[in-house]
C-alpha cells in the first residue's frame, strides 16, 4: 500500500499541489476582523496583506484538532499508513497537537502506523521536504526510505530570508519594537534564518539590493552541490523580486531547479509583505 503523506499549510505549497499529489492538506487558521479563513482553502495571502495596510493586526492560530481527529481516525479505520511533515514545533502548537491527538487515536488502533515528523523549518523549507516525500511515496518507495530521506532534509534545510518591514516581525514579538523604528528610518533590511527551529536573527543590511546579493553570497558559504539540488524561493507578494532571485541563483549556481512559491496566508500574517525567502540544503545525502 502507498504511503500516504500529510502536511499543514505553513509548507507553502500550492492548493494545486495537495490535489494533484494526492497529499493531505491540515490548514491553519487566519483571522481578519474577528472572521476566520483556513490558509489555502479559502483566503488568498493578497488578502492578509490589504488587511495589514489597511491596519488591521492578523491572527493566526493551529490546526484544528478535530481536523486532525477526523483524519487520522479514518486512516487507521482503512488500515493506511502515512507521514505528516508538520511546521517546526518551535513556531507552532500543532506538531504538539497533532502527536496528542495520535495518541488518542492509537488507544482505539494501536497499530495505526502514522509518524508525525517535527521538521523544524517553515514555509518552502519545509515545503520542499514535503515535495520528495509525495514523489518517493508516488514511486511506491517504503516508509522507512520515505522517513529517512524526510528527516535528513529536516536537519540539513537551510532557511535564508529578508523582509521588507521589521513592524510585522515587532508586532509578532520576532525583533524589538526600537529596532524596528530604526531599521525603517535607516533602510535597514534583517537577514534571517531558522536554527532548530527557531527564528534567528543573524545580520542587517542597508539597502534591498545589497541584501540579496548577501542571500547569494550566504547561500554560497552554507550550501553545497547546487547542481543536485531544487531550490526553494518563497515571496510575500513579491513575484519581481522572486524572478530576480532565481536568475541570481541559476548564473551563480545552476541548480537542478527553481522553484518559486507564494507564501501563505499564516506566514505570510507574520512576515508582512515584501518578504524573499531562499531554502536549499548544506549537505547532500550520500
């Protein structure tokens, strides 16, 4: 039987995606005037950003767990086995939820085969790793492969990003509210990356062209055989600058491919617009 692979909407991935891959898509929940969407299904990231202009602060919260209740109850009761590559546990509650909602689930089917992976990265980053474990499980490959394939990709992804505006990072508590007064004052853009997990700062750059020729340089210092790799490009409403990125990345490294995603609607509340992600890995496996 195939390995059935789920994932949440902090991967980035496409609508189009879950339906042609036959993968299981746990929504997050975004909030806009006390009205509430499920990433992907039914709000459009445009949608957040016109509300952060307009004033309004986005909320945004976890899976449901009855969400995951319903499915993980069916998969056992059809005796499925699958993988669910969840948002790093350091950014969310729901890789936490979902492990206490499959223990609930295994006192009724104790030989529910379900892993739940905590992949420790974020949007495309963690997209990405859901992108080989749909085609390994398309491929028929076994669950063990699948997971050791998926759990190399997790402690080896790199997370590189900038974003246009330090207040939606202030306002989600990611940097100080003083340092973003000044970064806007002094046209300071943060690099960012994610270390186990976690949202790190690790440099400031005066200027939108200077930063993403350091993403480049960084990208070049943390990454290896690029020629082997998909690299993953995430924007926040940026498609231009997006572009522009990749034709930097293919005269520098030529990499495999390119792959180009908007971010959504959940990240994207946090990031503000204006945001450019890179995602590739440090290490190739053997």
């Amino acid at each position: 039987m195939q390995v059935k692979i789920l994932a949440d909407s902090a991967c980035d991935l496409p609508k189009s995606f879950y339906e042609e891959n036959k993968v299981t898509l746990f929504p997050l929940k975004v909030e806009i005037n006390n009205q509430e969407f499920e990433d992907v299904k039914n709000i459009d990231p445009k949608t957040v950003y016109e509300a952060i202009r307009n004033g309004s602060i986005p909320k945004t919260s976890q899976v449901s767990p009855l969400l995951f209740q319903e499915v993980f109850t069916q998969m056992a009761e059809n005796n499925e086995k699958g993988i669910y590559i969840a948002f790093s546990s350091q950014l969310s509650g729901t890789y936490s939820t979902a492990v206490m909602i499959l223990d609930q689930v295994k006192e009724k089917y104790p030989n529910f085969d379900l892993t739940i992976v905590d992949s420790k990265c974020a949007s495309l980053g963690q997209g990405l790793i859901v992108k080989e474990a749909a085609r390994l499980a398309a491929n028929n490959v076994s669950k063990e492969e699948i997971l050791k394939k998926v759990q190399f990709m997790a402690d080896h992804m790199e997370h590189l990003f900038t974003v246009e505006d330090l207040d939606y990072l202030a306002k989600g508590g990611r940097v100080s509210k003083a340092s973003a007064f000044l970064g806007g004052l002094l046209n300071i853009k943060p690099i960012l990356n994610v270390e186990d997990g976690k949202l790190v700062p690790i440099e400031k750059i005066r200027g939108k062209k200077k930063v993403l020729r350091r993403l480049i340089e960084l990208m070049e210092e943390r990454g290896e055989n690029f020629q082997d790799q998909i690299i993953g490009i995430s924007h926040a409403d940026s498609e231009e600058t997006a572009i522009e990125v990749k034709g930097m990345i293919e005269e520098e490294f030529r990499p495999k491919e390119v792959y180009i995603s908007s971010i959504g609607s959940a990240i994207g509340a946090h990031t503000g617009a204006g945001t450019i992600s890179i995602f590739f890995l440090n290490k190739m496996p053997t």
